[in-house]
C-alpha cells in the first residue's frame, strides 16, 4: 500500500507541474512576456500619437498583436493618415502596421 501512494504523490506531482507549465500561457498561446511586450508598444505608440502636433485632436486606436500594430479611427488628411503609420513604425518592436484609419 505504501508503494502505492507513493506512485499516487508522484502522479499528483507530475500532474500539478504540466498544469503549471500550461498555465503559463494566455488563450491564444502566449507568454504573458509577449502580451507585456504589446502592451508596451500600444503604450508607445499611443503617447507619440497623443504628442504629435498633426494627430494630437484625433481619436486614434491602438491595438498590438504579436507585434503587428493596428490603427484605426478617422483623420482630416492623408497626410494625418501617413503620420501615423510612419509614428507606429518607427516603434520598437513593431514588426507590421496595418493602417486602417479612415478619411473623415
């Protein structure tokens, strides 16, 4: 009986180490590194966004995903428009923009 509980405990151990490994990760498979990393490039974009002097009155929305940054909301002018996609890319850690921003 002894030997028994003993393969039990291991069984439980071994169990509770895969659930914590798995646990490590968000629904879609990441590491909460990489969503701590979008996280951080939204925030950046977001704050040249808001300090830039051609974009700073327009609601623009940020969203980082794997390091793909997403734009949208509407501006005045292209020009507004290609500023903020230059301003997103020349981020850290922004692999790809996607500018859905619209013309008002």
């Amino acid at each position: 009986m002894a030997q028994r509980a003993k393969a039990l405990l291991v069984l439980l151990v071994l169990l509770s180490i895969l659930f914590s490994v798995l646990g490590c990760q968000t629904p879609a498979g990441r590491t909460p590194g990489q969503v701590v990393d979008d996280a951080t490039i939204t925030t950046k974009v977001k704050a040249k966004i808001f300090r830039d002097s051609i974009l700073k009155g327009f609601a623009i929305s940020v969203k980082t995903f794997e390091g793909t940054v997403t734009l949208t909301g509407a501006v005045d002018t292209e020009r507004a428009r290609k500023r903020a996609e230059a301003l997103a890319r020349s981020t850290s850690g922004v692999r790809n923009v996607n500018n859905l921003i619209k013309l008002k």
